[in-house]
C-alpha cells in the first residue's frame, strides 16, 4: 500500500480540508529545512538527505521519502509512504 500524506500548519483551525481553500489561507512557515531534517532524523534514523529536498527513509516494513522543498525554509512536508 501507499499513502501521500502532506503536512502543513495554518493560523486557524480547520475541522474539514474543504474549508481551507473557501477561506483562502496560507500556510505558516513550519521552520528552516535544516530544523525539518534534523527533526525527521531524529524520529527516522538513516533518512539518507543526499538531496537537500527529498530525504529517503528505508525500514523493514517500508519507505517514506519526505519532500521538503529546495527553499531555505518550508511550509510543508510531504510523505509518500509505501509500507503493508
């Protein structure tokens, strides 16, 4: 199986993802890319960051890559998941 998952962080809360767009939000800045690395790392240890932009987790029962973006900062993080 797979899953895309992408998080983001808004000045509001949202009890519907349809919401958002009706209320024309942006998303918050979640922190520099560095932090967001180092915070992934720190709960999935290997995630190889050869590419500043995309890090790749391998695991015994899966794999998440985790797309930060290739700015200095992001506003969000997407996973693309494949686990059973």
């Amino acid at each position: 199986m797979s899953w895309d998952v992408c998080i983001v962080k808004f000045e509001n809360v949202y009890e519907n993802v349809e919401d958002i767009s009706n209320d024309d939000a942006e998303p918050l800045v979640l922190g520099a890319v560095e932090e967001i690395h180092r915070a992934i790392s720190d709960v999935f240890t290997g995630t190889d960051w050869s590419d500043p932009a995309w890090g790749i987790w391998d695991g015994d029962d899966g794999s998440i890559e985790f797309n930060v973006g290739d700015g200095a900062e992001t506003t969000s993080v997407m996973l693309h998941v494949r686990a059973g």
